[in-house]
C-alpha cells in the first residue's frame, strides 16, 4: 500500500503529472464503477422488463418479414411502436402494425399487417431466436 502512495506521492515528479496520474485512476475508477452497476442492473430484471423487451424484439422481427413482402422494402417505414403486440401463449406472439411503402406506380401506400411470430429460445435479440406462423396484410 506504502508503494501504491508513493506513487502518487513522488517528489521527482512534476506536480501537474502526479495530478495527471491521479486523475487517471479516478477516471478508471469511474469506469469500473459504472460498469459494475450496469451489471448488477440487468441481473436482476424484473419478469415485465425482460418480457417488454422480448415484445419489442418480436416487433423488430415482425419488421423484418413484412419487408421480405413487399415490393420496395427498402422504402418502408414503420411506426416507432407496434399498434399492438399480444402474447397469446407460452412464446407466441401477434404484432398487429402498418407499414408506409412504395408500390410497383412508385405510390406510397399504408399497408396494415397481422404477424403471428414464436420465440423457439435463445437470445431474443438474435433473429435466429424467431420464426413466423402466420402473415396477414389487409
């Protein structure tokens, strides 16, 4: 420890490079702080945080196979939340939306969707984790 102030403490040292030292380890204290807390935060979750995240996971999915329909994908737009999203069972999920796209006369239409979507396990963030039941516009 008499080492550890030393260093801190060192004469042969311009002062301004042991405040540069000293404000470094703050600094790294800081961090390391910070980043245990954040840790902490997503271990203990609580079942409505974890189960709101996995509802805006299916969302993000549902996204992603209403563009595998349409004509232009790359000129749709998604509202920022689902109109709905309703768990219907263990891993099950129906996310009612609309999509703004362009059609094949370059028109932007609104379609609205309906995609039944299960959760097989894994990481909820990871497309893999998702396939689709059913897909419905109307």
């Amino acid at each position: 420890m008499n080492t550890f102030v030393n260093y801190f403490n060192d004469k042969t040292i311009p002062e301004k490079y042991r405040i540069n030292r000293l404000k470094g380890l703050v600094f790294l204290i800081v961090i390391v702080l910070i980043t245990i807390i954040y840790s902490l935060s997503q271990l203990f979750k609580s079942d409505a945080d974890i189960e709101a995240e996995i509802k805006d996971y299916a969302y993000d999915y549902s996204q992603i196979v209403c563009k595998t329909k349409l004509i232009s994908p790359s000129s749709a737009t998604f509202p920022y939340e689902a109109v709905s999203i309703v768990k219907l069972k263990d891993s099950l999920y129906l996310v009612s939306s609309y999509v703004d796209s362009q059609n094949e006369f370059n028109a932007t239409v609104r379609n609205n969707y309906t995609c039944k979507i299960k959760y097989v396990g894994g990481d909820y963030e990871q497309t893999a984790s998702w396939y689709m039941v059913d897909f419905v516009t109307y």
